[in-house]
C-alpha cells in the first residue's frame, strides 16, 4: 500500500537519534512560545525541520529504514504541530476552535486503530495528501509565529501563514476521510484475525 519498506531492525542509528532529539526538543519549544522567545521557538524549529529532512535522507540513502524510525519520525512531526498550535491558541493567535477540528481529526483516525487491529494492521501507509497537510501545517505555524513580528516580515508571513492554515486543515481532514476508505476496503476484504 505504499508503505516504505523496512530495511533494518536496527534501533540505535543515526536517523533514529535525530528523531529522537526532535522529540525531546517538543517540550523545549513549547515553553519558548508560551513565555514569548519567538526569535529562539523559530531557530529550535528550523533545526527540527532540518534534522527530520536530514534523518530521511540518511535513512533512505544508508538502507537504515527501521520501524522505530517509522513511528519516531511522525510522531515528532505531529508533536511539533501540536506544540505550537496549543502555544499559539495560548497567546490568542489562533482561535481555540482551529485546535479542536484539528484533534478532532486525530482523534478521528486513532478511533480506526482497533478496527485496523482486527484485520493484523498496526497503521495505514501515510498517503501523499497527509504528507502534504503535514508539510501545510508544519509551513503555517512557524509563519503565523513570524506574523506577530511588529515589522515587515510580520506583515508579509501573517497571510501567508493563514492560507498553508486553512489549506492544510482541509486536506489533513480529506487525508483522514482516505483513511477511512482505506480502513473501511481492508474490512471488507480482509477477514477478522482469529481472538
């Protein structure tokens, strides 16, 4: 189903220590936003996003796709996203509505998870459009945090933010929808694995 293949069983790696590092920077970020660092959150940021582009790479190029890697990488992503949405709906950037129809999106696709279990499956391969909602709202924030710059660059990433918002809270719900379809034909045609 598209799902990139694992390639070792290895846990200690390169890539699976840069995920790792990503996610122990989580709580670190948030605190930056919630006590007004924007200059810091937006540094510590841009390394994540670097070391998620640079733990890919290395995966993909010294057969080092693992399925720790699997769930790491994701997992810091959805992190990362969900850090600066609660710290932005925090200080009154975003409204605190946005925060609910996007967990309720995540809340959506866990409650497919025991279904999926029923059929052998642990997850469903991500398909491009999560990929691009992912890559949407990973864009929005950092630009809706460089918005409440009181400059021209502020002036400039406000919109702009806003669209990679409301662009990437639309296909990250169409994506969910695809997921459902997905769950409901492995239903159909899969049968129930044995208690």
């Amino acid at each position: 189903m598209g799902e990139t293949a694992v390639t070792t069983d290895r846990v200690l790696t390169v890539p699976n220590a840069l995920s790792a590092a990503r996610l122990v920077g989580v709580p670190f970020f948030l605190w930056l936003i919630l006590t007004h660092h924007d200059g810091w959150a937006l540094v510590l940021l841009m390394m994540s996003g670097f070391t998620d582009y640079l733990d890919g790479k290395i995966a993909r190029r010294y057969n080092l796709i693992s399925k720790v890697g699997q769930l790491l990488d994701p997992a810091a992503d959805r992190l990362y996203i969900l850090a600066t949405l609660l710290g932005l709906a925090w200080r009154g950037v975003v409204p605190w509505w946005l925060v609910a129809v996007l967990l309720g999106r995540e809340v959506f696709i866990a409650a497919l998870l025991p279904i999926l279990k029923t059929r052998g499956y642990t997850a469903l391969p991500v398909h491009f459009l999560g990929k691009a909602a992912t890559f949407c709202l990973l864009y929005a924030f950092p630009l809706l945090l460089i918005g409440q710059f009181d400059n021209v660059a502020g002036d400039v990433a406000q919109p702009i933010g806003w669209a990679f918002t409301w662009w990437g809270t639309g296909l990250y719900w169409v994506a969910g929808i695809m997921y459902a379809e997905q769950t409901r034909q492995i239903v159909r045609s899969q049968p129930r694995l044995a208690a």
